[in-house]
C-alpha cells in the first residue's frame, strides 16, 4: 500500500490543506485530524507542510511493521517501543540529520498526547523520563518520554568577502540586485523576502516591515543602500502589475506574478554555477550579514551599495 501528502488549496480555513491519502485516494482521519487542529491553531503553511511530511515517513514505516493497522491510531499499536523502534530506523537511513529525527520524535509525542490525552504506555525498556507541558494545558506538567538525540553543534562558515563581491558582480538586473541586498545588507529570509508586498516598503521613512516566522511581524530600518537599489527596481524594472508582492516574475508567461520559492533557487543555481561559489545560498549570506565587514564597490558590479 502506498502512502502520499496532497495539497489542496480549496480547503476551507479551518481544515489543513495538506492531506494524508492511501493509494485508493481514501483519507488517513486520524492524521488528518491532527493537522486540522494544527491549522486551527494558526500554524502557517509552511508548518502544516512539514507535519504532513513528518506523519506520512512515520506511516509509511508504520504500514511495514506486522499486525498494524495504519488507517486506525490506537493505544495497543502504539507506545514508546514503537517509537524507539521508529527512532532506530532512521538511524540506520543514509544522510538522515539528527534535527529530523528529534522533531518526528516530538510530533508524535504531541500527537499522542492528543488523542489519547495521556503519555506513551512504557517501553519494556526504560527510557529517561522528563516533564514537559502540554499544548493549551496551562502550568499543568506531565512526564515525557526523553528520547533525544544529541545534536552535534554546527558551524556554518560564512562566505568570504572576496567571494561575496564577485558573487554580487555576477548579478545585473534591479530585481535581482535588490532581492540580494536585502539577503545581504539586512539579514532577512528568503521567505521573507518573497513575502514583502508594496505597502511593506516604506522607503521614505526609511524602513521595512517584514513578516517572520510564526506570523510575527518586525519593522526594520532599511540603509540607503538598500533603499536605491529597491527605488531603482521598482521605477525601472518592476512590470505593471495588479500583484502586491514586491518581486515578480520579468520574463515570460509568468511577467507579473510574484516571484516563487523555485525561481529564487534557480536564480542562485544559475549564479553559483557561472561564479563557481558552491557555498553561495540566501542562509549563507544572513550568516555574512550579521558578521559582515562590507567589501568595496567594484568597477564590475555595475550598480550596488559598495
């Protein structure tokens, strides 16, 4: 039996976009549920995305174990054997990183919680034990399974500032001068970036409201460099379009619409091919932003804040 996560964006406000079907095109309800409450409870798309994905690896492992039932979830087929063995499985999976592992571990432990309104039925062996609050529960703490892996500590190596230079050089349009800017002179998120709309741009009083994770939203001062590259765009470059989101597509069928997740990874495939930088990605230059000492402006780069 095959397991699939489709996206359905004529679901209503209160229901997940994202379902969780079998082969037959039948709904898994109790994941579904699940997702449904989690939509309710304000998590973004971006979120509910990655529980769906989290729940259909754990169904699809789940539906291999013998004498289970995937389209039922109830307290005999599921306790903290099953998730030690769930845990031992994908330490046996090749690039599989520890963060995944723990926050699949933590979903089902909240998804437990959930349904059953209790902990996990104890595992024949003994696991660590430690307490934690449950969702919507208040002050009110019960014990947990502590099945934790350690997370080794990772450090990311910024770009260079030779390398930062040469990779902004390669880049020509307004559009992108300004996409690459805002990554670089004010640290934001690729997401962020591509959900900036018109009103969030308030150049003259120098500055910019970004819309973060969680829904959060920040004002943040915007540099003159920022700004004359984000004027030049939109005065020279940007189509007339009804769309609201600062950057949209220039070219082709797709002229006026926002500019999308692919489009901005393929613009920087593109750019980390012909400057050979390999390391260059929107995470990396937040990461040179807050540490940067900004490099001159070159003869090559054409328009841009050095």
């Amino acid at each position: 039996m095959k397991y699939l996560l489709q996206y359905r964006p004529e679901a209503p406000g209160s229901s997940s976009p994202y379902r969780l079907l079998d082969e037959q095109g039948r709904e898994i309800e109790w994941a579904n549920r699940f997702l449904d409450v989690q939509c309710v409870r304000g998590l973004q798309k971006l979120s509910l995305r990655a529980y769906g994905h989290a729940l259909l690896h754990f169904v699809r492992w789940w539906s291999r174990q013998p004498e289970v039932d995937v389209m039922r979830f109830e307290t005999s087929q599921f306790s903290e054997a099953t998730l030690l063995d769930y845990v031992r499985a994908q330490r046996e999976e090749p690039r599989k990183s520890v963060e995944t592992i723990n926050g699949r571990s933590a979903m089902l432990r909240r998804l437990f919680q959930f349904y059953f309104h209790a902990t996990m039925p104890h595992a024949p062996c003994l696991l660590p034990r430690r307490w934690w609050t449950p969702p919507g529960r208040g002050g009110r703490r019960t014990p947990g399974t502590d099945l934790r892996l350690r997370v080794p500590p990772r450090v990311i190596e910024p770009l260079s500032k030779e390398q930062v230079q040469r990779f902004w050089a390669s880049f020509r349009s307004s559009r992108d001068l300004a996409i690459v800017g805002l990554l670089l002179l004010n640290g934001l998120r690729s997401c962020e970036v591509l959900a900036l709309e018109l009103e969030d741009l308030l150049l003259s009083e120098g500055q910019l409201r970004v819309h973060g994770k969680g829904g959060k939203v920040r004002m943040m001062p915007l540099p003159p460099e920022t700004i004359r590259l984000l004027d030049a765009y939109l005065r020279t470059q940007r189509p007339l379009t009804n769309t609201a989101q600062v950057f949209v597509s220039l070219k082709g069928k797709a002229r006026g619409k926002p500019m999308t997740k692919e489009g901005l990874r393929r613009l920087f495939r593109y750019h980390r091919a012909t400057t050979t930088i390999g390391k260059a990605n929107p995470h990396r230059f937040r990461h040179y932003a807050s540490s940067r000492t900004m490099p001159p402006r070159t003869a090559q780069s054409g328009c841009g804040p050095w």
